[in-house]
C-alpha cells in the first residue's frame, strides 16, 4: 500500500550529459507552464527526483510530451506522487523494497533516518494498522518504531517489549486504549513468555482500529491464528545487507534470543 499524494507528482530523470543550464532549462519550461517545483534533489547518482504541484492534469500530459525532446536526459518516471517518492527526494536514495513482495521494505543501521520517516509516514495514517518488523537483536528494530511515533506525534503503547526489562502487560488503563496510539507488540515474548491474560489484551489490541506493531512477526504469526496476509507493511532491519535474520535460537519453551 503506497498512498498517493493529491495534486503533487514525481518526476524523475536520468542525466547523460550534466551540462550547463540543463536544469534551468526544465525549471523554465515548468514555470511558464505554471507547475510549481515543491523540491529536487539528487537521487541514485546521474537521476535527479523533482516534486510538482499543479492541479491541472492537461498540463502534467503536455509537461510529460515536451520533456521527450529535451536532449541529455531520459525520463524514468512520471508519476502521481507517493509517499516513498517523496521520501527518496528527502533522503536522495530509494528504499529497498523486495520486487516480489511490495509489502515488505528492507533497511540496515545505517539508514536509520529513512527508516524512521517511513515509520512516521505510516503512523501518519489513521484506523487499522498492521506492520510487522524482523531483526536480529540489539539492531535498533524498537529504537526506530518509538523515534517514528515521535516525529509522528502519536503516543507509544508497549502491550510486550524487552527494550530496558521484559514487559508484558495485562491490562491497560482507559486512556491507553486510544486508537491515535502506536501499540507495540513483541511477538516472541507475547507468544512464548506471557500467560492467558496477556493474550487476551492482546486479542483486544488487535481488534482496534489502530496502528500496531509486531516485532519478529514470523514467531507471532507461526504461534497465533494471524497469517502473513493479515499485515500491511513488513520492515526488514539488518546490521549489513548480507545479514541472515534467523530464528535458529529460539524453541517453545525457552528464548535466549533477547531481543531489543
């Protein structure tokens, strides 16, 4: 799911020749055509990403017709703008996405920033929720999702956590049960180390209309009636791009995978 933004497009470009006045050129066409540049930047080397406004789509379809005669570059797309185009303008690099499965997005640590905004821009959105994230330990999985509630103004909820000392909760006051709140689930110690009263908070949880989050959901969704289709976003976090996320430590009865 990538939500598209309401009168802005992505325009994006390969550069065979950066020469001089190449991008005043293209500026100039799209100010006397009235189409506002709302930011440009730089994205995966020769490609340059710009974001247009104009509310007029007669002009994005006579914009994308004169662009084919501008010499030097070639257009690689001409879209109505998303969330992610917007957020590899900001960042100048797309998100590695898995081409064969859309819903799930992989980062390692040092792209700790990017991941943090397209947690936010997921908070962002209201009503049910579901996104799962996969890590090894101590790579920053819950680290990110609380700094992504924050720059999303939302408030963070932990139902289960290992982040300073094992929680797991059974009951939530009245207030907590806000659906603006971000509900963060540890799946392997919500189904491995927790007893029948967290699990029907956990029940409760699930059924509101709210953002929740999963860490390792391969173990929550390997120990409850939750499928694999029943998320909407899977985030991958890896120390390196080679890095293997395995579950190899863990069996039913004891984990010494601690997980943070």
């Amino acid at each position: 799911m990538v939500i598209e933004e309401k009168n802005q497009w992505y325009l994006e470009y390969e550069i065979h020749k950066n020469r001089p006045g190449l991008l005043g050129d293209i500026s100039s066409i799209l100010g006397m055509m009235s189409i506002l540049i709302v930011t440009i930047n730089g994205v995966d080397l020769r490609k340059r990403g710009m974001i247009i406004q104009t509310d007029n789509e007669e002009k994005i379809k006579l914009l994308s017709n004169v662009l084919k005669y501008i010499d030097n570059i070639t257009v690689t797309a001409f879209r109505p703008l998303t969330m992610l185009d917007r957020l590899a303008v900001r960042h100048g690099r797309y998100i590695d996405r898995d081409l064969s499965d859309k819903k799930t997005f992989r980062f390692v640590r040092d792209e700790l920033g990017l991941l943090v905004d397209f947690l936010c821009e997921i908070f962002k959105n209201d009503g049910h929720q579901l996104i799962g994230i996969r890590g090894m330990p101590r790579v920053g999985k819950t680290e990110s999702v609380v700094a992504g509630s924050v720059s999303a103004n939302k408030r963070w909820t932990f139902i289960s956590s290992t982040l300073l000392r094992q929680t797991v909760r059974s009951q939530l006051a009245d207030d907590e049960f806000n659906p603006d709140n971000i509900f963060i689930i540890d799946g392997i110690v919500t189904t491995l180390r927790s007893n029948e009263r967290h699990h029907a908070l956990v029940r409760e949880i699930m059924r509101l209309p709210a953002t929740k989050v999963i860490e390792h959901p391969d173990i929550f969704i390997r120990e409850t009636e939750y499928e694999y289709d029943d998320f909407d976003y899977i985030v991958e976090l890896r120390n390196d791009p080679d890095e293997e996320i395995t579950y190899d430590l863990i069996n039913t009865s004891f984990s010494s995978f601690d997980i943070s």
